[in-house]
C-alpha cells in the first residue's frame, strides 16, 4: 500500500525495498527483532517506512471496551465510539513517539486494544 508513495517520493532513485511483516509477537520477539535491525536502523541510509492500522473495534475482533474512567482521563465521550477509539489510539501514537516499548506494551496490557 505504501510503495505508490514511496515511488513519487523516491521517483527514479535506484532504491531496494525489503518489506518486513510482523503480526502479533511477544513483547520479547519485538525486542529481538528490533535488536537485529538495529544497525540498520542507525545507518543514516536506510529509510524505514513503519504502518500499523491500530485499532480493531467490533464482535468481529472480539473488542468494544467500554470504560468511563478512560473516557474522563482522555476527555472522551465514551457514547460516541469514533471518539473513543481516536483516544484508545492516539495514546498509543503517543507511546510509539515515546519510543519506550516497555510503555507500549503495559499500553497494550491495560486497554487490550488490538493493534
């Protein structure tokens, strides 16, 4: 989904993509993934392009909190669903910015939310 954009961006630059998928994994798999990668995440040459689609609200996913005491922490209403997902998912923007995994993941553990 993202290589249209990095094309425009990158337009005739000999560039090699290598795609990396990660589905649900261990706070501890995380780590030794970011641990191999982390040369390469130093190295001022690589371009990481990093995508998640956060929440996933619904029975389908078997996820539709409901949590007042969330709610008035965040300034949310909880009746209005979109809101309250906006929240649930810009705490864990907030947290990858952060770029504190251990936050991330006590994030993940205290909301369930299913990032």
């Amino acid at each position: 989904m993202h290589i249209p954009y990095i094309k425009k961006v990158f337009k005739d630059s000999d560039i090699k993509l290598v795609p990396i998928v990660v589905g649900s994994v261990s706070f501890e798999k995380a780590q030794a993934i970011a641990g191999e990668l982390a040369d390469y995440f130093k190295d001022e040459e690589n371009f990481f392009v990093v995508s998640t689609d956060f929440c996933h609200w619904g029975v389908r996913f078997g996820y539709m909190p409901y949590d007042e005491e969330y709610c008035k922490e965040r300034g949310v209403d909880c009746n209005i669903v979109s809101d309250y997902i906006r929240a649930l998912d810009h705490e864990g923007i907030e947290l990858v910015e952060k770029q504190s995994g251990k936050d991330f993941k006590d994030y993940l553990a205290r909301t369930k939310n299913t990032i």
